[in-house]
C-alpha cells in the first residue's frame, strides 16, 4: 500500500462574488500517493487552478478539507514547489540568485553549506550553467521556464505543484521541458500534481489522470495510465497511447463544451 | 534685447564676483531639502495608496485636490503660517516635490505583479522578507522616478517659492533683475536654472543605471 500524501476530503470552495457566492470547486474527493504523478485536466475556467491553489495553500476550502500528510493545509511552505504558467522568476536578481533565493530564507530547509553546490547542481541540470551571472531578461521563455523548476527544486519540496507550466512555450520547446522534467523526476522523485488542459501533454507525463468537469468542478474520471517510466517520445506512436488520447480528448472536449455554454450564459 | 555674446559676458560678470555661485547655491540647496523631504513622505504615502485598495478610495480625491493647486497660490497661506524665512521656501518646494512624486509612486506600485509575491510566498518567505526581498527591489525603480520627476518639479516651481521674501537664490536673481528690465540678467538665472536641473537629472539617471540593472528596457535604436 502506497503512502497517502495529499487528500481532498469533500472539498468544496465558494468565491464572493457580486452576485453572491459563486461554487467554483464542488464536493471533491481524492488521494495522491507517494510518487505520484497526478494530471488534472479540464476545459479552461472549470475551477482547476484553484485545486491546487487549496494544497499550494493560497485557497482554504470552504467546507470539507485538504489534507497533507494528515494535517489541515493552513499555507504556503517550502514542503510545496510551484511552478507557474507565468515563471515569476524574479527580474532583479541573477539566475543563479533567482535559484538561491528560497535556499537563503529563514524557514529554508537547506543548511548553508550545501547551498552552492545545489545550486551549481541545478544550473547544470537545467542547462542553465553558462547563464549563471546572467538577468532574466536575456533568457527565453523555455529558460526561463527552467530557471522556475530550478528554483523551486532548490528548496527541496516533496511536492511539485504545477499550473499549466509549458502553456506559453512553442510546442517544440514545450516537448523538450515535459523530457528534460520526466528526467530529472527520474533522478529525483517527487510526488506531482500537474494542472493542464493538454491531454497529450497529461498522459505522457502522468501516472494518473483526473478528468474534471465544467464549473463547478467535480471529479469526472479518473484514468490510471498504463505505462511506466522512464518514457520517451516514441510512446506517443504507442497504439495504447493513442486510444487513450482519443477516450480522454472526448471526455474532456463534453466537459469544454459544457463550460462554453456556462461562459456564454454569464454573458 | 541682449545678444548671446552679452548674455556670455555678463554671465562671466556674475560667476567671478560671486553673486551667482550664491545664488545657485542657495537655490540648490532649498530644491534639495524640499525635494528630500518631499520624496521621503511620498514613498511610504505612495506605497500605502498603490498597495491598500481602501486607502485609494479614500485618498485618491484628496491628493488629486492638493495637486491641482498651483503653489504659487498658495504663497500668501505659507506666509501667513510659516512667516518669510527659510522654511517658508522649502515648504513650497516640499508640496511640489510630495505630490508630484506621491502620484508616479503609487502608480508604479499599483503595477507590481503579484505573481512575484505569491512565488516567493511558495518559496517560503515570511511577510518581512516579502517587503524586505521582493517588494523593496520592485519599488526601487519607481523610487527612483518619482526623485527625477519631484526634481523637474521643484526647479520649475523654484521662481515662485523665491518670490517669498529671497534675497538670493536664482528664482530672486531673475525676479529683481525683471523689475530692473535688465534682460540678460535674466538669461543668465533662466540658463543656470536649466544647467542645473540638467545635471542633476543625468547624474540620477546614471545612478538609476547603476541601481537597477536588471530592468527590461526599449533601447533606442
């Protein structure tokens, strides 16, 4: 029996709105496990975003709970990496100061004799080493995507918490950072949950998918995926892998549907 | 009309007998202390309005108000309560300095991402070091515009803060030369005016290069 980590118990969140409470995350039950890699998939407005930010810790539910590793989550903690669509790598500070950042808090994990050379070990991991002393700003989105991933592994989170990460790169770099981020999960094991709309993108990283619905979100679906890891491009020629990409695309293309109409009544 | 031969001469004229180097001193110095004391209070006036919604409702009307007025208007109200000396100019300049650069602050903090806020609070940081690593560094730039533009402000609202009671500075040197009709008296206090501000304006921007390096800037072709 795996580990349970993070459970939804029943977790349902209402935003104040204008026009009174609006459910946006309704009655939802899970579990992750240990070492899992966990997709949430759903059409854009549904709600997802806002599961993670329940275990991210920005979102308390509004009835039911979160739970990780048995506790109420109350915060923000450096036990959670996120990683964002928008990077928010930080414009003032180096690269290489960008990744020590969460590594000099006060609540860091990681005791100052180890800082540089993690640090030195994840500029090279992520292809970063020649952009040590380099600004933000002359990286491209892929780069700085990777410097996002650096940062947030500095700090050593047992959880990788992602929120349409390679949503705004082209789609041949997006394809380089899902493979550079399966290798070094390889090396590195973390339990992750993935936010995407891409159902491509959700079975060749994932262990498990969940399939969400229209606002407010519940579970549709949950599909384990039936291959494991390593992987490499070639799965995606996988006839499993491209049945599973049709079942899932129908699945969530009801549930797009059904949110359009939602959005076009608000209207 | 004087010629720019003339205006040259008699600018040598003022410079040697020592009447200018004083007058620009002193003119220097009250834009100096009236803009300082200016930005110091529309730093954290600026920071308070860009970053608390409710503190915006509540002051955006008064500070559009008080920015309204010309300081010259108000100089029979800063005698009437600070008298004629010193303070009574740095006063003026202060107001113009406050609300000019009270405005580029709380736009600029107004426009901080809070995508950096709620990294860093992934991260682990506490409210302290949010202010402290995030929010300070953010705000520098804007710190440092609001200073250029309070300056701007102050040297062109200097003539009119002279005209309480200044027996130097070059607000009076112009103000005395014009009841005189001496035309290149005049050029001369209008040129300094503008070398000055000039200067201090490029040695901010150089410091403002050096501050904030990592800013993305639209390099002129």
């Amino acid at each position: 029996m795996m580990r349970e980590r993070i459970i939804f118990d029943r977790a349902v969140v209402d935003f104040q709105t204008d026009q009174g409470p609006l459910r946006v995350v309704d009655d939802v039950s899970f579990t992750i496990n240990e070492g899992e890699f966990v997709s949430i998939v759903g059409p854009s407005g549904c709600g997802k975003t806002t599961m993670m930010n329940m275990v991210a810790g920005f979102v308390r539910p509004t009835s039911g709970q979160v739970l990780l590793d048995g506790t109420p989550i109350t915060g923000p903690g450096q036990d959670r990496g996120v990683i964002f669509q928008e990077y928010g790598v930080f414009p003032w500070l180096t690269v290489e100061q960008n990744i020590l950042f969460g590594m000099k808090l006060q609540k860091s994990r990681v005791p100052q004799t180890e800082r540089e050379s993690l640090k030195d070990r994840y500029l090279q991991l992520m292809g970063l080493g020649d952009f040590a002393k380099a600004f933000p700003r002359t990286l491209s989105g892929g780069m700085r995507q990777r410097l996002a991933i650096a940062r947030a592994y500095a700090t050593r989170p047992d959880f990788l918490l992602m929120d349409e990460p390679f949503g705004a790169l082209d789609s041949q770099t997006r394809s380089n950072m899902q493979n550079l981020l399966l290798d070094v999960l390889q090396r590195e094991g973390k339990t992750v949950m993935l936010i995407t709309h891409s159902v491509d993108e959700a079975i060749y990283l994932s262990s498990k998918i969940f399939v969400v619905t229209a606002r407010p979100a519940r579970i549709k679906e949950i599909i384990e995926v039936p291959f494991g890891y390593p992987r490499h491009e070639e799965l995606h020629d996988d006839s499993r892998f491209v049945s599973l990409k049709a079942r899932l695309r129908g699945l969530v293309m009801e549930e797009y549907e059904a949110q359009q109409r939602l959005s076009i009544k608000e209207v | 009309m004087p010629t720019p031969v003339q205006v040259a001469l008699k600018f040598k004229e003022l410079l040697f007998s020592g009447r200018l180097l004083l007058d620009m001193l002193m003119s220097t110095q009250r834009v100096f202390f009236g803009v300082i004391c200016g930005i110091a209070l529309a730093v954290p006036v600026g920071f308070l309005i860009g970053w608390y919604k409710d503190a915006r409702t509540f002051l955006d009307p008064l500070i559009n108000f008080f920015r309204a007025l010309p300081p010259i208007a108000l100089i029979p109200l800063v005698i009437v309560y600070f008298g004629i000396d010193e303070p009574a100019k740095i006063i003026i300049l202060f107001y113009a300095s406050f609300f000019a650069g009270v405005i580029v602050m709380y736009e600029g903090v107004a426009q901080i991402s809070p995508i950096f806020i709620k990294v860093a609070r992934t991260l682990g940081a506490t409210e302290w070091e949010i202010f402290a690593k995030v929010i300070v560094p953010l705000t520098t730039p804007h710190i440092l515009t609001a200073l250029r533009v309070a300056l701007g402000v102050a040297w062109a609202t200097l003539v009119a803060s002279e005209l309480v009671a200044a027996q130097q500075g070059l607000g009076a040197l112009i103000q005395s030369a014009g009841s005189f009709f001496q035309i290149d008296v005049i050029y001369v206090g209008i040129i300094s005016i503008g070398a000055i501000a000039l200067t201090m304006d490029l040695a901010l921007r150089a410091l403002t290069r050096r501050l904030i390096r990592w800013q993305e800037r639209v390099e002129s072709q």
